[in-house]
C-alpha cells in the first residue's frame, strides 16, 4: 500500500512541475528566463523604472483599474525592472 501512495505521489508531482513547465512557456514562447512580480511604485505605467522587483504578486492587488503590478521577464540591462517591450501580464487593484 505504501508503494502505491508513494508511486502515486511522484505521479502527481512529477504532472505538477510539467504543467508549470509548460504554463510558463505559454506566457513567453520560446523565453529563456522565467517571469518575475514587479510590483507598480509611480510614474508612467509603460516605463520599465516605475516597478521594483517583488517575490510574488503583491497581496493588495485585483481587480478594479489602477495598475497594482506586472509578471514579466526581468529586463536584461537591470533584472530589477520588467522587461515590458515583450508580451506581460498586468495586475490592477480598486
């Protein structure tokens, strides 16, 4: 019984980290870092240097219209800034 619950448990882990594998691919086909929270401080929303890098997506962010944060690549000049010139997700707070 022990063997089973242990096979079934690699099983499902191993599925998990392809299913990240693949979903972050999706976000950036053919990206070769993967992407990071940038949480929005001030400033032009379209500008790299109005975000500073976080650990994860900032816990007052969701739903209404303000920009609240993004999940892009880092920015190869300075990985503490977004990357926004390629495709992104952006996060927006009340």
């Amino acid at each position: 019984m022990k063997k089973v619950f242990f096979g079934m448990l690699v099983a499902v882990t191993a599925i998990g980290g392809s299913v990240a594998t693949y979903a972050s691919t999706l976000i950036n086909p053919g990206s070769k870092t993967a992407p990071a929270w940038y949480r929005y401080v001030s400033g032009d929303p379209e500008s790299p240097t109005s975000y500073t890098a976080t650990d994860a997506q900032p816990a007052d962010c969701g739903g209404g219209d303000i920009t609240c944060a993004v999940l892009a690549e880092p920015n190869s000049l300075n990985p503490e800034q977004p990357d926004l010139s390629i495709e992104h997700t952006t996060v927006f707070k009340l």
